[in-house]
C-alpha cells in the first residue's frame, strides 16, 4: 500500500503530446492545468466527442488521449 502522502503522476496524451496528471485529476481541473479555459473548448476523450455534463465525472487514467479544440468567436 502507498502510503506517501504525494499523488501518483499518471500519462496521457493531449493533442498528440504526451501529458501527466496527478491520478484522480478530473477533467476541468486538467484543463486548467494546461492553462485552458474549460468554457472555452471542446473535448475528444479517447476517441468520442464528450458531452460537457459528463466532464465533472470524467476522470483520468493511464493512457487516456484527448483531442481538445478551442472554440474561437468572431465574425
């Protein structure tokens, strides 16, 4: 049993690049940590467009990969 008191670092793969995260990291808060706007992006996890009411749910694992697009507005 791990009974460090520091988060286990998991991999993934975030727009073709490789990431880590601490384990239990949920996917707004990985977002964020990549300096992203949660309400500004949609998000591929694992190959299908994930719906924003599951995001708050979603967390992440050991080779997750996801595609992460920014929504821009103008006109």
């Amino acid at each position: 049993m791990n009974t460090s008191s520091e988060a286990t670092s998991i991999m993934l793969q975030v727009n073709g690049e490789s990431k880590s995260c601490a384990e239990g990291t949920t996917l707004p808060q990985l977002l964020i940590q990549l300096a992203m706007d949660p309400r500004l992006v949609a998000v591929e996890y694992n190959g299908e467009i994930l719906h924003r009411q599951f995001w708050e749910t979603t967390v992440m694992q050991t080779n997750d990969r996801l595609e992460v697009v920014t929504i821009v507005g103008g006109g």
